[in-house]
C-alpha cells in the first residue's frame, strides 16, 4: 500500500522538501522556501526576500508516491529529531514512484 506525500523543489538549491507531520514546519538548505502540514494540509512560502520578478511557477511540485511503512516512520522521525526523511537531494527524486494523474 502506497500514500501520496506532495514535495516541493527549491528553485535556489534544487533540494525536494516535504512536511513529514502536521506542525512539521521545515525549509530546505538554503534557507529560500518552507513547507509545513504533513499530510493534513500543505502550507508553503518563501523565507527570503525575492525580487517583483521572482518567477513562483519555478517551484515544482510532485505527487510522490510513499510505501506505508515508510511512513509510520515520519511521526518518529520528527517527533525525536532524527531528521532522516523530509529532504530528497534532486539526482534521488527519480528513485521515488510519482503519482500519474
């Protein structure tokens, strides 16, 4: 069985981001964009100021496809601080199952 978890991209650092749990508030390496809701909900924005022409459609978006005992492995994850999940460097995304719509 597989759950879907939406991840962003960072157009600055390329990194994948994606909120783990609700009030699992992150942001990527570079400091530029934050996600935050888990599954619950996505809330996402820029930390640093970006010009008037600061293109918002350059950040992706994908629909990844997760097995569900990765993640059980979430709450933990967060909860003690491990921080093993939530970031996916940009050469790994294409390891993960995306959702075809």
């Amino acid at each position: 069985m597989s759950i879907k978890i939406t991840v962003l991209q960072c157009p600055e650092c390329h990194t994948w981001i994606f909120s783990r749990t609700n009030h699992d508030w992150r942001s990527c390496p570079c400091g530029l964009l934050f996600v935050d809701g888990g599954r619950q909900y996505l809330r996402f924005g820029l930390l640093k100021q970006v010009g008037e022409d600061f293109d918002y459609s350059s950040i992706k978006s994908k629909v990844l496809l997760f097995n569900v005992e990765i993640v059980k492995k979430f709450y933990p994850d967060w909860n003690y601080r491990r921080d093993q999940y939530g970031y996916i460097k940009d050469e790994d995304i294409e390891k993960y199952e995306e959702l075809k719509e």
